[in-house]
C-alpha cells in the first residue's frame, strides 16, 4: 500500500463562510438566552426591548394575504434563491478537499544553493528500470516519504516472489546510477497481463 502525506487546499472563501457560521451561532445564543430570561421571569417587556421578538412576531402575525403582492413574492423567491446560491456555495468551500503532499529529493547542498530533482523524474526513472524487466509488462512509480513505490503488471507466471525481488535489485540499482539519492524500493504486484494468443491461418 502506497503511503503519503496528505494535505489540503484552502479557499480564501473558508473564512467567510466561517464569519456567517459564528454569526448565525452568536444569534442563536442571542435568542437562547432571551428564552432564558423569559423562564427565569425576566419581563416580557425588557426582553421585547432587549431582542424585539415580540415586535417581530406581531408583525408577521398581522399580515395577511392581501399584504403579500407580486412584488412582493418577486422579491422573496429572489433573495431566498440568492441564499441558496451564496450559502451552498460557501458551504461548498468548506468540504476539504485533500491532496497528496509531495516534496522535491535534494540531491546535493553547498553554501551557493541545492540541487533538488522533482518527484515525476524519480517515478519516471524507475517506472522505466521495472519497465525493462522481461517479465513487467506495465510499471507505475510513486515517489512518497522519500521512498519509491512500484506497482508492476506481469505477463507470465512462475516464481513472482523471485522477479519482483530482481524487479526491486534492478530498480534501486538503477537510480543509484542516476545519482538519486538512496531510499527504500518497494515493488507490489498489481496483477497479470495475458498476451493474447495469435491464430495461425
């Protein structure tokens, strides 16, 4: 099993959505609070001063359908409409969104810099060693932790354990003569590959 870092992308956009999560969460606990007061005998009217939910539910209470026009309705679906796009979309930002770390091998440091290499070039160069195997017939590096993981396709059967181990030889043989830097060499199996088989006429 391939194992790596992970990290993830943050969206500038995060922040906002978290500022209307505190928002919605602060007036929530403004409005518990209120209930509170009310149970612990508080007078309605300075809670009604205080939050002005009275007001507002003796508002909503008295409308009446004649007080709800085209415009009106216009107006609500819009911003209700506008709502669900902005907060599902800020929502949307908020689902992390994981990546795999991956990091440049630094071959060689002197005091006027450092020689890196970037992790593509190692996976190429050891997917093309356990390429040249006779027996791999498809080879997929992935440099991690520095360390090489191969996943290797056969096209034939036998002693697997034998050639993965000479696939394993070769490859880290192979990027040392490159000049890579020593590092673990793993080879998995990821299956058979059967050549098809030709029909003589």
């Amino acid at each position: 099993m391939m194992r790596q870092r992970l990290r993830t992308h943050d969206s500038p956009l995060r922040y906002l959505g978290r500022v209307v999560l505190v928002l919605a969460l602060l007036a929530a606990l403004w409005y518990g609070a209120m209930l509170f007061a009310l149970a612990l005998k508080v007078s309605p009217d300075t809670v009604d001063t205080i939050s002005g939910y009275r007001t507002a539910f003796d508002f909503l209470a008295d409308l009446q359908s004649d007080d709800v026009d085209g415009t009106t309705r216009l107006i609500v679906a819009l911003s209700g409409l506008a709502a669900l796009l902005v907060f599902g979309y800020l929502a949307w930002k908020e689902i992390p969104r994981p990546y795999l770390a991956r990091t440049d091998a630094t071959l060689r440091t002197d005091p006027r810099g450092a020689l890196a290499v970037e992790p593509r070039a190692i996976e190429r160069a050891a997917e093309a060693a356990a390429g040249s195997h006779p027996w791999v017939s498809d080879a997929r590096a992935r440099y991690g932790d520095d360390e090489v993981t191969v996943e290797v396709s056969l096209d034939r059967t036998g002693d697997v354990a034998a050639e993965l181990r000479a696939v394993q030889r070769q490859t880290r043989e192979s990027l040392s003569r490159h000049g890579f830097p020593a590092m673990p060499v793993n080879v998995e199996l990821a299956g058979f590959e059967t050549k098809p088989r030709r029909e003589l006429a």
